[in-house]
C-alpha cells in the first residue's frame, strides 16, 4: 500500500510541490487539504506537511510523521500529539536569512531614526533627530541558532561586538566574541547595545525578558524580537518605553496575533511592529518543499531525519 501524504497550509505554489513531492515518492499518494476536508484527509495518512494545532491530528491514526512549516511548534506540542510518539520536524534555519535580514532592518529602523522621519516626511518636516552609531557597540543575541547566528555575522560585519548566551551552543562563530551559557542573561542584557531575540519559545523561556531585565539593559539600548511575543513580557516593555528607558524596540511578533487595535503596543513611543512577516518571501515556498522532499527521501530511505524535534523541549536539540 503506498503512502499517502497530506499537505496543508500552502501559500500558493500547491502544484509546484506537489510535483516535487511526486518527483521523491512517485507512488505516494499527494493530497492538498483544505480546512473543511484537512480531518478526513488525515484519516488514513502516513505523513502531514504544513501545520495546524493539534485537535486535527486526533483520528489520524495511521499517522507517523509530521514536517511543520514554522519552527516554533509552542501552539502545536500540546500533552495529547506529544503522548502519541509521533515523529515531528520543524523548520528551523530555513527562513534564517530572511529573518536575520527583518530584524537588522528593525535594528537600522530605530538606530537611525526612521520612524520619527517617515512620520516628519508626512507632516511635511525637515529636522534631524539624534541617531545611534552600531560601528563599535555591542549586539546581544539570545539563542544562537540559525537566525542567531546570520544576525551576528550581519552585525560583526559593520563593526560590531557580538556576545550571546545560548542553552545548548558550545562552539563558538568566529564573529561571535564570547558565548555564555544562559545563567550568564543578565550580565550580556547590562553590556549590548543592541538585544535580539531569537530562542524559542518554551515554558522555560516565557517572559524572559520581563521588567527586571529590561530595566538591566542599557537606557540607550535597542530591543529586537523575533521569535515569539510571549518571550517578552509586553506590559513591561510599554511601561520601559513611556517611562523613556531604551532607545527603542523592534516587534516582529506579539502575544496575541493578530495585534488587537486596541492594544498599547500600537501608540508605545519609540517601538516599531511589524505583523509576524519576517520569514515571508517570494522563495519562502520553494524553501520549505526543498526541505521537507530531503526529509522524504531520508524518511523513505529509513535515514535520520533532519530537525527532529525534541518533544519535550519543543526545538530540535543541536547534540540529539
């Protein structure tokens, strides 16, 4: 009986990878779901491509792999998908460079004052404002993954220190000055100039940058954050903001997405959002089926499978 494999979730481009999926299995059996049909297609699947939270998995009882299209799976790792044993892949590094590239445009945006001169050039003003020089500060990372990692080769490259504390890195970048383990937060917060985000979300690193540590930054620092809004705690940084501590904040993501139009997040001073797009590009479908059509082949080849996750921490463990 040959395989079948359900695909859901696709932003254009369903033809493409099916016959690029075909190309790798030509016997399995490729099926576009929607969301009406996504349940009774799952029934009788071997393999799921796309996402989606886990209440659709439940009747799939032939289920034995799952290739997620995101690469934070906090909204799919509930107890009962993690009770079943099933095998789960995520995309972790291969939107890195678009998103490195997203938030280094958040890091420029606010360093060199964007925000107040796309306003001014709307109200029709020529007037400078005080700009921040990254030719010789210091970027913070936390989480040296794939998107970590791009980021500090963009920030060493224009002269910057690089520092960063990571859970599970061990080898140091070259451009990477000195990599502290995670107890080491508060000591890399009060020396950067410039903090990104990018770990994963797991309970373990909810509200990791509450209003204690971003009081421990530097009043002069920028803020990026483009894992998961949970990370940080929100209130916090608008109470930071208005109260005229950092330069400013660059939000790729929030809590609650969509941002509700009644959040205070809209009107924070000095904090740039945009809406969970920093992985989005023309590429980004191609991409995705590359990866997942070398993770077929392995799977069908009875091989290991790349960015496995690990379960019970949510993310794919460098040494596992």
């Amino acid at each position: 009986m040959s395989i079948k494999i359900v695909i859901y979730g696709q932003i254009g481009g369903e033809e493409e990878t099916i016959r690029a999926i075909q190309s790798v299995a030509p016997d399995a059996t490729v099926v576009k779901a929607t969301q009406e049909t996504l349940a009774a297609d799952l029934a009788d699947a071997e393999i799921f491509y796309g996402f989606h939270t886990p209440e659709v998995f439940r009747d799939a009882k032939r289920l034995r792999w799952i290739q997620a299209q995101a690469a934070g799976l906090d909204r799919m790792l509930e107890a009962e998908l993690v009770e079943r044993g099933l095998i789960i892949t995520n995309a972790s590094g291969v939107h890195a460079p678009q998103v490195a590239e997203a938030a280094w445009a958040l890091t420029l945006a606010i360093s060199r004052g964007m925000p107040t001169y796309f306003r001014q050039q709307q109200e029709h003003v020529w007037k400078w404002t005080t700009l921040q020089d990254l030719d010789g500060a210091t970027a913070g990372i936390i989480g040296l993954g794939g998107i970590g990692r791009r980021y500090a080769r963009i920030a060493a490259a224009v002269g910057m220190r690089v520092i960063a504390v990571d859970l599970h890195a061990t080898t140091k970048p070259e451009e990477v000055e000195s990599l502290w383990p995670m107890e080491r937060i508060e000591s890399m917060l009060a020396a950067s100039d410039v903090v990104l985000v990018s770990c994963p979300y797991t309970p373990e690193t909810r509200r990791l940058i509450n209003s204690e540590r971003l009081w421990q930054m530097k009043s002069s620092a920028i803020l990026v954050n483009i894992s998961r809004g949970g990370i940080v705690d929100e209130q916090a940084l608008c109470e930071v903001l208005q109260n005229g501590h950092l330069r400013g904040a660059g939000l790729d993501v929030t809590e609650t997405e969509p941002l509700p139009a009644d959040s205070p997040l809209w009107d924070t001073p000095r904090l740039v959002i945009t809406p969970h797009c920093a992985g989005i590009s023309p590429g980004r479908n191609r991409r995705l089926t590359e990866f997942f059509c070398e993770n077929l082949r392995r799977y069908l080849a009875g091989e290991s499978l790349a960015n496995v996750i690990d379960q019970k921490r949510g993310y794919p463990v460098p040494s596992a």
